[in-house]
C-alpha cells in the first residue's frame, strides 16, 4: 500500500486536460473522439492514427530546418519539462520516459508546423500531404479542439521562443489565424491584444477566453428556471435584435424599451462538437462557466421550431444546416447532462427581468390575445354600432 500511495498522480495546479466524463461522452461519442490525427497520449498508439505518424515526423524535420535548432536541444527542453507535461494530464500517464518524450516533441512541432504553414502560405509546398488536402487540414483542425486531444499551451510556446526565427511572432496570433479558418466568427480578434500566451492552458481554453463576456454579469440566485420563449416574448410585446457584440454570453434586455439583444450565434456542422469539448472543460475545470450557462439561456429561448424561425429571421442564428428542426435537436441535446446552479446563473438578472416584463404585459393584453376574444370584441361592437343607427332611423321616421 505504501508504494501504491507513493505514485499516486499529484494533484497540482498544472492540471488542464482531461478525460470527458462518461455520462456527456455516451450522449455523443464522437463529438469528443479525433479522426484523423491523436494529439498527446490519451488517444496514443491507437491503430487508426499510425499513418499520422509519417506526417509528424516530416513536420519535425521541417520544423527543426525552420527553428535553426537541434534535435539534441529539443529532446533536451522535453525532458526538462516531462514532469510539469505529465502532470498536466488529470491521470497518470502509463508510458515510459523515452516513449512519453518522444510522443510530445513530434506532436508540439507538427502542431506548430500546422499553424506556421496556415500562417504563412510560402511555407507550403505543392506535394505537401496535408494541406494540399482541404478535407485533410479540415478534419484536423477539428481534431485539435478536442479536450482529450491536446498539448499544454506552455510548451508549445517554449518551443517557438526557442526558435531563431520567432521573433516578431506570437502563439497566440498563429492560434488564432488557425482556428479562425475553421470556426469563424467563434475566434474574437480582441484576444489578440488582449491576452498574454502564459494565461491560456491549451486550444480549448483558449477558445473559452474568445467567448469570455466583455463584462462578466454579477451571478446570482435563480428562484426558477422558467422563461418565456422566443415566441411567447415576442407576444408579449418583447422586441428580439441582433446584438452588436461577439461575445454570445452578452445578452441585454432593456427594461424601457422592452428590447432583448441577443450576439449571433453560427449553427455549423461543427457546432455541436466546439460546445460539447467546452462545456466538458468547464465541468472539470472552470469555476467560471458562462459556456455552460449560455447553453441553458439559449435553451430557454428556443422551445419549438418556431422558436428557431424567429430567432434565424432576425438574424440572431445563422443556420447552416439543413433546416431549423436541425438546429433545435442540436440545442437541445447540447442541454443535456448541461450542469448549472440557480445561485450562480449568469444571466439571472435577465431571466427575472424578463418575467417580470411578461407578466405585466400579458396582465394587460392576454385577453385580446385569443382570437374569439377578439372576434367576440369586434361582433359587439357592430352590433352596437348598428343598433345606434337603427335607433337613429326610427327616430327620423317619427320627425
């Protein structure tokens, strides 16, 4: 027992990636698997990516030819930093020095060679295997914001600060033009002056900041999860707008003017994959989870399809699926095993205040809203109007 509890895997600070929690990974297994490409060694030495393998060695090659360094020196600043790697992992990592080295230098320099060779187009050659192969660099790209796929962010940059050439360059800059190929709107260009490479853990985390709210809301406790849809608000008078901001989490309800501004939200093939790795890192990481609640929130305004038809008419999703039943099964899947607290609800504020707004306004109205209230309403009255003039008639008959 004693040996069993000496090489228990330390809990330390450094911890950042993880394995997805059975009971999110069973509700979509591949939303979380990698397809083409293992990135770290949670999914290493599977049968399936042995033919990446090749890549990843010419990419250390190119890598070494660009960055002027030895492979003596990169081996050299692994093995430095195998403890802190290893430790960064929130299990044990049953493989040897040699075999756990080795899988980390090839796999930092083809993930930097990625993003070099998307950064600067001189750097890609005619027959290279990846990039002359759109499907190829795609399916990459979306292997890479796998939470059980990825390398620490910290080593990554020590290997390029290392390199002759870095100067003038940021990892965050290569991060970001790679990721904006692939998921757009998602990737905010204010992190790029806004963040400093030590702050982020790896891509997933990085792709957290990008939505992080300009302002964070103050949370607060929820009495219900309850809120009118996106229909029913704007029955009730609630005027739905395209938000300004890129940040989704910056909803704003103006009490005034009845006015919801809600950012726009991209629905892509993809879609379901981004959200799902980052609301896993948030359940294992994150005290902060506006991910997570902005699921919920967004839940909460779309009920039906109708809820989604409005919301893609007014430009607030921009649906590029087949049609809105699509989207809402996305949402709604996305919703499940989706864990929240009602006393630390980002946008309890909102949800409140829209309740309040609809109450009062359905006090006032909801009579008229039932169309034989209306009818009943409009009968009476030309009844009313035609007994007028028939009274008035009989009494010029009388003159």
């Amino acid at each position: 027992m004693r040996e069993e509890l000496e090489i228990l895997h330390p809990s330390l600070d450094d911890c950042c990636i993880y394995r997805v929690p059975k009971r999110l990974r069973v509700l979509n297994e591949k939303a979380y698997t990698p397809q083409v490409v293992s990135i770290g060694p949670l999914h290493h030495g599977r049968e399936e990516f042995k033919a990446m393998e090749e890549y990843k060695r010419r990419y250390l090659k190119d890598f070494l030819a660009w960055s002027e360094l030895s492979l003596e020196d990169l081996i050299g600043v692994t093995e430095m930093e195998e403890t802190r790697l290893r430790n960064c992992y929130a299990e044990a990592i049953e493989l040897s020095s040699d075999v756990f080295v080795k899988m980390m230098l090839l796999d930092a320099a083809f993930i930097i060679m990625i993003m070099l060779k998307n950064y600067f187009l001189d750097f890609q050659s005619s027959n290279d295997r990846i990039f002359s192969r759109p499907w190829m660099i795609h399916d990459i790209r979306f292997d890479m914001i796998l939470l059980e796929n990825q390398l620490p962010f910290f080593f990554l940059n020590d290997l390029l600060k290392l390199s002759n050439p870095y100067k003038g360059y940021s990892l965050i800059a290569f991060t970001h033009g790679f990721l904006k190929g692939a998921l757009g709107s998602w990737v905010t260009d204010n992190i790029l002056n806004g963040i400093n490479s030590s702050e982020v853990q790896h891509f997933v985390d990085f792709l957290r900041i990008c939505q992080q709210p300009t302002k964070l809301p103050q949370p607060r406790k929820l009495k219900t999860l309850n809120m009118p849809s996106a229909a029913e608000l704007r029955q009730a008078g609630v005027k739905l707008k395209l938000g300004s901001s890129k940040n989704l989490s910056d909803l704003k309800f103006n009490k005034s003017r009845g006015r919801l501004e809600i950012p726009r939200l991209l629905v892509i093939d993809q879609t379901e994959i981004l959200f799902r790795n980052l609301q896993a890192f948030e359940q294992c990481n994150c005290s902060d989870k506006y991910v997570t609640n902005y699921i919920t929130m967004i839940n909460l305004l779309v009920c039906s399809t109708r809820d989604v038809e409005i919301l893609v008419r007014k430009g607030i999703i921009e649906n590029w699926l087949r049609d809105n039943d699509a989207v809402l099964s996305v949402l709604h899947n996305l919703d499940k095993e989706n864990l929240i607290f009602l006393d630390n609800f980002y946008f309890s504020e909102i949800v409140e205040d829209l309740n309040k707004y609809c109450r009062k306004r359905r006090h006032k109205w909801n009579y008229f809203r039932n169309p034989w209230a209306i009818i009943s309403v409009i009968a009476a009255a030309i009844l009313l109007m035609l007994t007028v003039v028939q009274a008035a008639c009989s009494i010029i008959q009388v003159v």
